[in-house]
C-alpha cells in the first residue's frame, strides 16, 4: 500500500479528530500527501500537521472552512488545487443531533444536511472532473449504518446519510468508465459504520446512562445489544484501513457501493 499512495494527494474533511483523523494518519503512513481540514486553531493545526508529518507524509497542510457555508467551500477547494493536484478525496466531517421530528428545530435540520450532505456534493463536484482528467480518483464517503437503515429520533442524520449513499451511487456511475485498470480508474464508494469509538457517541451514551440509570460501559453495552449482533464496538483504525484499501488500483472495479461495518446491524 505504502508504494501505491506515494505521490498520491488526499482531502480528508474532518481529519482532526476520530475516524478523519485515523484515516488522515494511515495515509499519511502510506506516503500520501495530507489535505486536512477541520475547525481548528492554529495550534492544534500545527500539533496535527507534525503528527502526521511524523506518521510518513512529507507533505501536510491544514485547511479551514466551515462546511455550512457554500462560499467556504468553494474556497476550500479552491486551496486545496493551489496547493496541488487532488487524488483521493474523503468526505468523513459530519454532525448529529439526536430528536424526535416533532422537536427538531429548522437549524438543526439545515446545518446537519447542509454538513453531512451538501458539502459531499460541493466538494465532489469541483474534484470528480479534474479526477476524470488524470484517469484516477477515489472518493469515499463517510456515511453510516444509518444510510442503509433508520432510527427513531435520527431524522436529519438519516436522510443525510441516505441521500449520501444515493449521492454516490449516481457519482459512480456518471463517472465508472473513466481510466482503466491499469490508471486505477475513478471510483466513488460509501463506508457505513455502525457504533464506533469516536466522540460522536458521547451525547447518546450519556443520554442511555441517564435513561437506565448505569455506568457507561453498561450504557454501551445496551446500546450494542439493541443495534449491532456483535456486541462490539469498531475503532476508527479499522475504518482507516477500509478506506486504505479501496484507494488501491486492485479495486478500480469497486464502485457505487456503501460497504457496512456494523458488526451484523443491517443483515437482520
């Protein structure tokens, strides 16, 4: 993997914290160039930028840009192609807040799609032509078990997450006969986790321990033993990984598709 990323640049939204930033540092141990936005300060812009320098890429820079903002996005990307030629773009930066439809408030609804969704599609649209131009280009969109299956009191972060798995089932196609097997072709693919040990969980576990009243390994536990038949939780490392391997040429035929890792939540 390590000689098939060198050279190769990657745009990871969100890259500076939970599964951004676990698939920021494994491209960056494969050699890739780093792209990595996220709303941070300039001190932690820096401590990541040494981080991943530190993990094997000789080339980092940090973006900004709130992903609510049409303008900021297109400022972002405009950046980005400044800085260099764009290969790999993942868009992982996401938001939740969990309520019934009845007291969900219009600005929770918009800034969840307008992050979760639209900027998806922003960014997708300035990349995915010039992708075209050099044969070779991999998007891979962070979505959720929630793009393939519904849960109450999720209603923004499911139709996000939906309309980003349908999203990218159209992108695929538009561009499957782009390249060749041999240029690695343009392929665009979903990775849908189910529970994973990132801070996003915070806000539901502490709402579970609340409910039952327990510790909050035991919150966790309900919770996995509602949802995912493995009863175990993903790290974000093994999320990485997928996304490692789906930039590889090997898997120029692997398009279009929105790849659960759910421990078994949506075969039931």
């Amino acid at each position: 993997m390590t000689a098939e990323l060198q050279g190769k640049s990657a745009l990871i939204t969100g890259a500076d914290r939970g599964i951004g930033k676990s698939i920021a540092l494994a491209f960056a141990k494969a050699g890739a160039r780093i792209a990595a936005h996220g709303l941070i300060e300039t001190d932690e812009a820096s401590r990541l930028t040494a981080e991943l320098q530190a993990a094997g890429s000789a080339n980092v820079r940090c973006f900004g840009g709130d992903l609510r903002d049409l303008d900021q996005i297109d400022a972002l990307m405009a950046q980005v192609f400044e800085w260099g030629h764009l290969d790999i773009l993942v868009n992982n930066a996401g938001i939740q807040h969990t309520a019934p439809i009845a007291r969900v408030t219009t600005s929770a609804w918009n800034d969840i799609l307008a992050v979760n969704l639209s900027a998806a599609f922003h960014t997708m649209r300035h990349a995915l032509p010039r992708m075209a131009q050099a044969r070779y280009g991999r998007v891979i969109n962070i979505a959720s078990v929630h793009g393939l299956v519904a849960s109450v009191s999720k209603a923004p972060y499911v139709a996000a997450k939906f309309g980003l798995v349908g999203l990218s089932k159209v992108a695929a196609l538009e561009y499957a006969d782009i390249g060749s097997a041999a240029s690695g072709g343009v392929t665009v693919n979903c990775i849908c986790p189910g529970w994973v040990d990132t801070a996003l969980l915070a806000p539901q576990i502490a709402e579970r321990r609340q409910e039952l009243g327990v510790s909050t390994a035991e919150a966790i536990d309900a919770m996995l033993a509602e949802k995912q038949p493995s009863h175990r939780l993903s790290s974000p490392a093994e999320i990485a990984r997928l996304a490692l391997w789906l930039c590889a040429p090997d898997a120029h035929n692997i398009t279009g598709t929105a790849i659960p890792v759910d421990g078994g939540w949506t075969a039931q």
